[in-house]
C-alpha cells in the first residue's frame, strides 16, 4: 500500500497561496494541486520549516457541504431523532481558518460550541454519481471544527447563522492522501482534555453515501470539501480557550479562542 502524503496550502514569502508535501516538521513546495491531489508529487522548491508559514485553509475557493447529526449518540445527547437522510449544511467561505488561527466568539451568541469532524476532499466531479463512484472520488482526508452558536441553533431552527459566522470553520492542517478513511479515530481537546472521542465506523451514513446523496442534487467538483458530521461530547468553548481537533492517520488542527474584536 502506497504510504499516505500530507498536502498542505500555506503563505509564501510574497503572500502568494502555495501547494506543498508535508513531511516531518518541513513543508516542500509544488505545483500542480490537482495533480498532487491525485497522487502527482513534483517538488518545485525549497522545503520551509513548518513553523516558518502560515497554514491556510481548504475550501476556500471552492464549497464546503456538511452534514448534522450523522452519528446517533450526538442526535441523542441534542435530544433529537436520528435522521432517515443525511441533514446537509453549507459552511460559507468567509467562516474559513486554518491552523493556528484565532476562533472568534461573536457578540450575538453566549453559547458556541466545538464540533470535531473528519472531512473528505473532493477529486474528481460527481454527479448523480453512484457511491462506489464516490468512495473512489475521496481525493484526501483532513481534520474540520464545525464551530456553532448552539443558542442561535436552537432558536432559529435552521442552521445557516449559527454555523456561518467568521472564523466558524477551522480547517487543517493538510490533506493527507491514501489514507483508509473509514473507520478512523476522531478526537476534540479543550485546553489538553478530551471532550469528544469517536470513529468514523459509527457513521449514520458512511461517506459513499452522503457524496451520493449530495451529488444527486448538487454537483460536487473537485477540491470541494465534504464534512461528515461530529461524534458526541459537543460542548462550550471561552475565550482563552485552545481547542484541538485530531484525526487518525492526519495529524492535529489546533486553534485558540478569541474574543470578536
């Protein structure tokens, strides 16, 4: 089996968004995104220290889908049924982070909670596609906080604010590539304790399933990201906070809170 490779998005020198392989604490720019993404590796410069650069979000010119209650223990402990279809969301792009970044907690909500996911990269164009299509389109993995203004949730029904708001979705650190993402070990950190712990095994709806349902209706294209939904243990994030999401096989996303300025 060909060995996983991290790809990540990050700043240059000049503020250009750069491609590169991760590999140990140095990042080695590429060209070439979709390439990389489907297994191309044509090292174009120097390689960087990771803690020299800015790592940048995915998604970011693209869509990010999402999915709520996907796993039954979190649609129970929100007091709700489990879902006979996947329950689909859209992460706007201007809630995009990426490592290392600071999540904002707006003005409007008293209640923000953490949401550990993993989330797929799309790599080739689905639509109406089968899910054995699907499975076979899943380019990369990487770790996802689906932040919510739990409060704003529960008292406007719909999700679009409560899940839309600046800095609301942390994505990162990188993709990893050839990586078996069905039953992986997806954990949240509050300030070093663990809140949340599950597998991706214990899907309502595996991720086959939820691009073929997505793409019956929405035509996925590459380099969108697809976000699965979050096991149990939701729950509140202050400002002073670090929150860690860590995905098997990945690595960690790692993001402090903030105050809105």
């Amino acid at each position: 089996m060909t060995k996983p490779v991290r790809i990540a998005r990050y700043l240059g020198d000049d503020g250009e968004i750069l491609e590169g392989i991760v590999e140990g604490d140095e990042i080695a720019e590429v060209s070439g995104l979709d390439s990389m993404l489907r297994g191309g590796r044509r090292v174009s410069g120097k390689p960087h220290k990771l803690s020299a650069v800015q790592l940048l979000p995915w998604g970011t010119a693209r869509k990010v889908v999402g999915v709520g209650k996907n796993y039954a223990a979190h649609a129970k402990e929100l007091n709700s049924d489990v879902p006979k279809e996947p329950l689909l969301l859209v992460k706007v792009s201007s809630s995009l982070i990426g490592h290392g970044q600071s999540i904002e907690l707006p003005p409007a909500s008293r209640e923000v909670h953490h949401e550990a996911e993993l989330a797929v990269v799309i790599g080739e164009r689905l639509r109406r596609a089968s899910e054995k299509e699907c499975a076979a389109a899943v380019a990369g993995v990487t770790c996802l906080n689906d932040v919510t203004a739990r409060d704003i949730q529960r008292a406007e029904g719909q999700w679009t604010r409560a899940k839309g708001f600046d800095t609301f979705c942390p994505i990162g650190p990188w993709v990893t590539v050839g990586l078996d993402w069905s039953d992986l070990r997806v954990v949240c950190r509050v300030n070093g304790k663990v809140k949340q712990d599950g597998r991706t095994g214990d899907q309502i709806f595996p991720v086959p399933r939820l691009l073929a349902f997505i793409s019956a209706g929405m035509t996925l294209e590459p380099g969108d990201v697809v976000t699965t939904g979050t096991p149990d243990g939701v729950g509140p994030i202050q400002a002073g906070d670090t929150v860690e999401i860590e995905v098997e096989g990945v690595g960690v996303l790692r993001n402090p809170v903030v105050k809105a300025g």
